[in-house]
C-alpha cells in the first residue's frame, strides 16, 4: 500500500512561494516598521479638537492619517501572508496577532476625524475642496460621509467601535486556528489500497481525482473533521453572527443585511433579486445532476460524483502552460495588461501555489496599498487550478490598477466589484480555450470547469448567503442558534437545489457551512454570484466590441472607490441593479449544459 503525504512548509522550493521580501527584507525590518508605527500614533493627538481651525491643518491631518495607516497595513499585511502558508508556526501566529493589533489600534487612533468632519458640516468642507487643492481629491470620500452620516457615531463611539476590532478578530482567527492547524482529516482510500493525505490544500485535488473510492473517502473524511468539531465551529460562527448584528445595531440599520450593503450604496433589491432568480433556476441543476449521472454511467450519484473527471484521463496544466493560456486569453485588454501579469506571475512572486500542510484553505489575493499583490491558491496542476489562477490574478490585476492610478483615499475597492473582476478573467481565459483547444479531453474538462465554477458560485453560495440571512435574522430576533439548527438549516437549503438527482447525505451536506471562512465576512458570498453575472456581461461586450469597450472595462479596473460600485460597473457597460444580468448568466449555465449533453451523450 502507498501513500502520499503533503510536505512541510520548509521543504517548499522558493520559487513556489511569494515574494514577503518585497515587504520587508526580514523580521527585523518587519519589527522596525511595527515600532515606527507605534512610534508615530501620538502625532495624531495633535489634531484632535483642531480640525475645524483651517483648510490646511485638515488636509495636515489626512495626509499623516494616509502615512499612518500605509504602513501599518504593510505591517498586518506582511504577518496576515505568512501565517496563512504555515498555519502550524506559532511565531507567525503570533506576529498575526501583532499586526492586526497595529492595525485595529491604527484605525482607533484615527477615529476621531470622520466624526469632526461632519461637525464641520458638507458646505464648509466643499468650501474648502475649492480653496484648498490638495484637499480636492477628498471631494467624493466627504459627500460619501455626508449619505453617510446617519449612522456615524460620536468619536468617542467610533474609536471604541475600532478598538474593538482587535479582539474581535479573534473569532475569524479561532477559526482558521481551528480548521487550518488542528483538524485531523482520515487519510482517502483508492479502490487499489492506497492512501493520500486529505488536507486544506489537498482537498480540491483529491475529489476531482479519477478513483471514486477517493474521492468518496476524501470527502467524507474532510466532512467527518468538520462534524466531530461541529459544537465549536458552531459557536465561533455565532460569535461572528452576534458581531455583525451588533456593529448594525450600534450605526442604527435595520438589519445585518443592509449595515453590509449601505455603505456601499448598493439596494438590498439586488441581494434578494438574486435569491430570487436562483430558486426559480433550480430546475437547470437537477437536469445537470441527471446528465452528470448518465455520462458516469452510475446507478447513483452522490455529491462526491459532482467533480469526477468526465473524461478518461485528466488534462494536465502545469504553472507555466497555466500562465501562458491566461496571457493569451486576456490579450484583449491590450499588451500592458498582460505584460504586468505575466511578469508579475514568473519574475514576481506574486504567486504562492505551494501544496504544503498547514496551508490554509482555499485562494485569495491581498495587499496593502503600497505593496505588490500577492496570491494564495495550491496549484494543482489541472484546469480547475488554471480556472482558480485566473480569478486570483483577476482580482491582481484590478489591485495592481487601482492602486497605480488612485490616491490613497480611494485605494481600494468593495467586494462587490472585486467578484466581477475576479471572475471576468475566468470568463475571457475560458472563452480562448473553448476556441483554441481542440483536444475533446481539454474541450470537456473546460465544460467541467465550467459547471464546477457555476456550482460554486451559482449554487453553493446563493445557497450559503440564503443560509446567511435566515441565521443572521434569528440572531436579530434573539432566538437561540447552535450546531445542530445550522446543520440542518444548510442541509434543508442544499435538499431543494439537488432535488432527488443527488443522493442526500444529511449531515455530511449540512456541515457545509463550516467548511467555507467567507461567512465571516458579513454577506460576503452572494456577491460572488452577482460577480459572475457583471463578469459574464462585460467579458461579452469586450470580445464583441473590441478596443473601446477594452478601455472602459480598464477605466473599471482603475476606478478603485473613486466611484460606487453600481456606478463604477455602469460606466463600463452593466447595470446590476437590474435582474437582467442575472438572468443571463443563468441562460449561460442553461447553454453549458446543452453543450454537455450534445457532446457527451
């Protein structure tokens, strides 16, 4: 019997990994920008009480504001990255801790301005935009405050809600603690008696895996970790259910729900529009799980069957071929574009693909302002992973982009947005493929990418935002939540998406919440759904229009929160306020699947 085992994080040869360096040369310099920050809070007590005197000791402020909190970003950011990689290194875990400190304490220490600025009133800071040319850039970022300022609290209220940050993000850090360093998975079992370590970084890999004793095994160990901690991890997630509905109550919205989507101006219209759509496409996936089923040629088909390589043998796509697709797929935002990516992705480090234990789960992109981007995934070597590698960069690249053409101020930019640049990589890569591949092994691992990206954001998550807004309206009504109520919950929402296609294994399903670190951003998961809908719409007018429609989307890209995110998304080209893109994108699924079952059957 064999058996394969992730290696240790220090076994990883370097060009796997990203580039910290690019931060801080060491930990020594890390400690130095941590104390240099310490060093400089005070300086904003000098301002306090003051900002009403002129134009310029407001814009004094900002600018330290800006300084402050740009390298205590950098400091966060730099701890945050090394302890996702190595989950099991308690110093790392440590200096995570540290850096969220910094930051939380960061963000208290500069509480006090947004309170005084709207003391001083919209006319007088307009006023002083037109006096004063360096506060000009700040126009947007005041009458944002101003549609805001009903749920602004007093300084003394904001920076208590700051300082609060700190320990509270100890419940998302109990987590990753939790499922991330002390889960302990069964190994999988082929049918040919061997053995393969079920991890984080290891999951993904082993239920696309051709041997469905594998795959069988590897969930349901993955599942059974989940359910013997199930009381705890339940708990936990309440705590960040009770945190949600708290700041909500305290800025004086109606509900979780709106406190998430207000500030961002976006209607709570389209979270239910998008429900809405969602359930009455169900029928779409019970007709694909049938298909599926009949392709396999299986009596039954279980949930670890929705990933089985359709194909006798699995495409293989290493790193290089990965990134040599996804050049060519994004050739239509022009040379620059792919230029910055592919140097970024080879030369850059912006990568770390490594499958190592104690890796955390999942992939994401992050960064500070200043820094360069920086991706996690575990690189598989497969289309899902070149599919996983597009996203990832997808949000890279719009980072990259916001943060060269905007000041800091509007450095950054809102989930909402994020999904659609994310997932319009997806969309335009996936287009070149279908067009240029040839290969019917290649053409249908691009049909299962596919229909594996919808089935996570077309059914997986609409499913956990719908669990998501019954959990946190229960907290809201102050009835009680544990495990057993969550577990069920997900298990009912899933019933209804597989109807009787899927044989249900209740509690093995219904632990799916636990299983996904995104429900601790409150409302976070839908908006991967509406993401693939403006993606879809936008990565269709680029490839039909050409160069114009190239340029608005990279307007998009470099817009970061200069503009609200309806706004932003409208100036190139789709409205999600409206269903239609929804729609649409379902129809895409529709036609997925029609191109399956005429290829397969």
């Amino acid at each position: 019997m064999t058996k394969k085992t992730l290696p240790a994080r220090n076994e990883i040869p370097q060009e796997e990994t990203w580039n910290l360096e690019s931060i801080f040369p060491n930990i020594e310099a890390w400690k130095k920008a941590y104390e240099n920050v310490e060093k400089r809070l005070p300086e904003l007590d000098e301002y306090k009480g003051k900002l009403d005197q002129d134009s310029q000791t407001l814009l004094d402020c900002l600018i330290l504001r800006e300084e402050i909190l740009c390298e205590a970003e950098k400091v966060g950011v730099y701890s945050g990255l090394e302890r996702s990689v190595d989950a099991s290194d308690q110093d790392a875990l440590a200096r995570s801790g540290q850096g969220q400190g910094l930051v939380s304490r960061a963000v208290a220490a500069v509480s006090f301005i947004e309170p005084e600025l709207m003391s001083l009133g919209i006319q007088r800071l307009k006023e002083w935009t037109n006096e004063l040319a360096g506060l000009a850039v700040y126009r947007h970022y005041f009458e944002d405050l101003e549609r805001q300022k009903a749920h602004l609290r007093s300084a003394e209220v904001e920076e208590v809600l700051a300082m609060s940050a700190d320990p509270l993000a100890l419940i998302p850090s109990a987590y990753g603690s939790l499922t991330n360093a002390d889960l302990q998975f069964k190994p999988a079992q082929g049918e040919d008696g061997s053995e393969r370590e079920v991890g984080q970084t290891s999951i993904n890999d082993l239920i696309t895996d051709p041997d469905r004793g594998i795959r069988r095994t590897a969930w349901e160990h993955y599942a059974d970790a989940y359910l013997q901690n199930q009381n705890t991890i339940a708990a936990i997630q309440t705590g960040g259910f009770k945190w949600d509905v708290f700041r909500a109550k305290v800025r004086d919205y109606q509900s979780s729900l709106e406190s998430s989507l207000y500030p961002v101006n976006i209607p709570i219209e389209v979270f239910h529009n998008l429900i809405k759509i969602y359930k009455e496409n169900l029928p779409t996936w019970h007709r694909y799980w049938r298909i599926r089923k009949q392709i396999l040629g299986y009596d039954e088909l279980h949930v670890y069957d929705l990933k089985a390589p359709l194909t006798p043998t699995k495409p293989q796509v290493s790193y290089k071929q990965a990134v040599d697709w996804i050049c060519e797929g994004m050739a239509p935002l022009g040379e620059e574009y792919v230029k910055i990516l592919r140097k970024g992705c080879l030369e850059g480090r912006w990568v770390d693909r490594a499958r190592n234990r104690s890796k955390r789960q999942g992939a994401f992109s992050w960064g500070a302002y200043d820094t360069q981007p920086f991706i996690m995934m575990s690189y598989a070597d497969d289309v899902f992973s070149l599919s996983t590698l597009a996203h990832e960069l997808g949000h890279s690249m719009h980072s990259y982009y916001t943060r060269e053409n905007q000041p800091y101020v509007y450095g950054n930019y809102s989930l909402f947005v994020a999904e659609v640049a994310s997932n319009f990589n997806q969309a335009l890569v996936r287009d070149y493929l279908f067009r240029t591949q040839e290969d019917p092994n290649i053409q249908m691992a691009l049909i299962e990418e596919t229909m594996s990206n919808y089935h996570r954001y077309f059914f997986i998550m609409p499913t956990l935002a719908r669990f998501e807004l019954e959990m946190h309206e229960r907290v809201e009504r102050g009835e009680p939540v544990n495990a057993r109520l969550m577990i069920d919950l997900t298990a009912d929402l899933f019933k209804e998406g597989f109807g009787e296609e899927v044989v249900f294994d209740r509690d093995r399903i219904g632990i799916t919440w636990a299983q996904f670190g995104h429900m601790y951003a409150n409302f976070y998961v839908y908006q991967y759904a509406t993401g693939i809908s403006g993606a879809n719409a936008l990565a269709k007018k680029v490839l039909l229009e050409g160069e114009e429609a190239a340029q608005e989307y990279l307007g998009f890209l470099k817009a970061g929160s200069s503009l609200y995110p309806l706004d932003a998304l409208q100036k190139a080209g789709v409205d999600l306020t409206d269903p239609e893109p929804v729609k649409t994108a379902f129809q895409v699924l529709t036609d997925t699947v029609d191109r399956l079952e005429k290829l397969a059957l």
